[in-house]
C-alpha cells in the first residue's frame, strides 16, 4: 500500500465527519427524487453502510463528495 492510500486509510472520527457533512445533502437530493424523507433518509443510510464496507477494504476516496454524489464511494473501482 502507498503512502497516500495509507494516508486515507478508515478513520472513525473522519468517518463521522463525512456522514454529518455530506448526509443532509443526500437526504435532500433523494427527497426531491422519491418525494419522501424516510425513504431517502433510509437510502442514505444504506449508501453509507455499503460505502463503509467498502472504505474498510479499500481506504476513503480521494475526492469524498464527487465519490458520494455520482456513487464511487459504494461502486466497484474501476
């Protein structure tokens, strides 16, 4: 493993700081998709379940809020 990709290795505290900083963003955006908070607030948290998982394997993305909006954080790399 490099230096940077040890460098974004999971982090509890960094962890909790992405899911307070980019879930209101989230929830918002599938409101306006699904039409209905507890859907979209259950969405996010599913998303970030996954997108955990993922992080612990693979360390955090790069750019978090390009990953999360467009679903790199939870999506296969490529």
């Amino acid at each position: 493993m490099g230096d940077v990709a040890a460098a974004r290795m999971l982090d509890e505290a960094e962890v909790g700081r992405i899911f307070r900083e980019e879930s209101g963003r989230s929830v918002a955006a599938l409101i306006r998709v699904f039409g209905d908070i507890d859907v979209a607030e259950d969405a996010v948290q599913d998303a970030f379940a996954v997108a955990l998982r993922k992080w612990t394997g693979d360390g955090l993305p790069p750019d978090m809020e390009v990953g999360l909006s467009s679903g790199q954080a939870v999506s296969p790399s490529r």
